[in-house]
C-alpha cells in the first residue's frame, strides 16, 4: 500500500473514530456522573412505584414498566424515552392486549407465566398482541419498546385482563411517566454539564 492511500485511510479512520467518540459512548466525567446517577433514579423510581402500591394494597408495578424507566434514564435523548413515547406507547399496548386477548377467547386461560404451559390461544393472543402494538405504536408515532412490551404482560396473562388489570396498569404507567420525565431531564442535564 502506498503512503499517499494510507494517510487518507488513516485519517478516515480517525475521523470516524472522533464521530463514535462524540456519540456518547465515549466517558467523560460528566457522563460517569450521569451514568451513576441514572441507575441510582431508576432503584428510586420503580422502588416508588413498589412501595406506594404496598401502601395502596394494589399490584401497581407491571414488568414493562422497568422497561419504561431503563429507557428514560439510560437513553434519554431518544424519542422512545420522551413522555408522549412512553405514556401513550404503554397505553396503545395495554389496548393492543387486551384486543389481543378478546380475540383470541383467551381470557378465561391461565397465565402463560409461574409453570402454567402455554395454550395455543394464549399464542394466537400474543401474536394479534404484538401486531397491533407494532401497527398503533407505528400509526402515533409513540415508539417505545416499552409499549410492546406492556402489550406482552396483558396477552400474557401476567396482568389481569379486565378492568382492575387496566387500572393496576393506569396507576403505574402515571406513575412511571410523572416520576421517570424529571429524572430524564436532570440526566440530561448531567451529561450537558
């Protein structure tokens, strides 16, 4: 290889280097912070949720709503983490399961979850599910991984499919969105520092 065709490749190869430094990846004091302090928020956030449905006697805390806080506090610049994301992601795929659900005449099944097997309609409802999460989530423009996976826990069975299921699942999507939006924006801050 000549020098001349060299140095250009090297030089490309730095500059790429710089761009995926930039990026966010690459440690900087400011993002150290951030990065200690957002798994500290997440502890204190879904520990909030946890313990004020303790208090209220109410299962308020659904597994997708860990996925919503991870993706507020690890990835607060995305638009999946944003509020509108979040909130009406999860309540598109809570509808999605519960129409999962009715169609596919699995309501009245066990849950596919704690050593239950998985019946074929339980399968047909997780399938409907995720289409429907995937097509509303796409159609509002609220992307949030969280939202598929909300629809999951409802076609499931992991949450009740009536209305006590949608109000666990109500209370703790409010409460994720109004706890977990000032702590993305004070990691923000961190990492603008």
């Amino acid at each position: 290889m000549n020098s001349v065709s060299g140095d250009g490749e090297e030089a490309r190869l730095r500059g790429n280097f710089r761009r995926c430094d930039a990026s966010s990846n690459f440690m900087t004091p400011r993002r150290a912070v951030a990065d200690f302090v957002a798994p500290v928020l997440i502890a204190a956030i879904i520990g909030a949720v946890a313990a004020f449905g303790v208090w209220a006697q109410e299962p308020w805390l659904a597994p997708s709503l860990g996925s919503a806080v991870f993706t507020q506090l690890l990835h607060p610049e995305a638009a999946s983490a944003k509020p509108f994301a979040i909130l009406v992601g999860q309540v598109l795929g809570a509808a999605a399961g519960f129409a999962g659900v009715f169609l596919a005449g699995a309501g009245s099944l066990p849950p596919f979850m704690g050593g239950h097997r998985l019946l074929p309609a339980r399968v047909s409802a997780i399938a409907m599910t995720s289409f429907l999460a995937a097509i509303l989530q796409l159609a509002s423009g609220a992307l949030t991984p969280a939202g598929g996976a909300t629809a999951l826990v409802v076609a499931m069975g992991a949450e009740a499919d009536d209305w006590t299921g949608a109000m666990h699942l109500a209370v703790g999507l409010l409460l994720v969105t109004a706890l977990g939006e000032p702590a993305r924006r004070l990691v923000l801050r961190l990492r603008a520092l």
